[in-house]
C-alpha cells in the first residue's frame, strides 16, 4: 500500500489554507484579549471605586476583585496563545517559502525522506 503523499501544488496550497486559518484565529485571539484587558480595567476600577468611596459590603468588593483577576488571566492566556500562534504562522510560512523554492527550483533544499 502506497504512503499518502500530496503533490508540491497540493501542499502549497494545504500550507496556504492552514496560514490563513491561524491568521484568523489571531484575529479572534486579539480581540479576545483587547476585550478582557477592558474587562479587567473596570472591574479594577469599580472594586477601588467601591472600597474608597461608596460604602458597601465586603463580599461586593471581593467580588469586584474576582472579577478583576479574572480578566486578567483570560487576557494572559489569550497573550500568550497570541504569541504561540505567531510563531506557529512564522514556521508555517518558512516552511512553505521552502517547498515553493523547491517547487521552482527543481533542487532539493530540505532533508530527503
């Protein structure tokens, strides 16, 4: 039984496809970001307001305060996804420079299998 291989057009374009998914999942990872640093800023901002100058009960501002930390951890998980996915996009668009190269080129430039 022969192993499934793709043709260099085939995998160009699979690589092309699978660049421009990850790009899009950095979009939404952005804005996911963006949005819960905002998030994060008022919930901050409404737990100071509500221990400085408006009396409330504790558990209030203890929930301000989670909501807060909250935020804050989406906003660093969704950080550091950012920064994986950029360099998965990295790698993905050298490796395709690299089969196009070869596909133009007709000499090998990476490992033979």
């Amino acid at each position: 039984m022969e192993p499934f291989t793709l043709t260099l057009t085939e995998l160009i374009q699979e690589l092309t496809d699978d660049i421009r998914q990850q790009e899009d999942q950095l979009r939404t990872l952005a804005n996911r970001f963006r949005a819960s640093k905002v998030a994060a800023g008022i919930a901050l901002f409404l737990c100071l307001y509500s221990m400085t100058l408006k009396p409330t009960a504790p558990f209030i501002n203890y929930l301000w305060l989670t909501l807060a930390i909250g935020a804050m951890l989406v906003a660093l998980v969704s950080h550091k996804r950012c920064e994986l996915l950029k360099a998965l996009i990295a790698q993905n668009r050298w490796f395709r420079s690299i089969v196009v190269e070869e596909a133009y080129t007709g000499k090998v430039i990476g490992p033979e299998l």
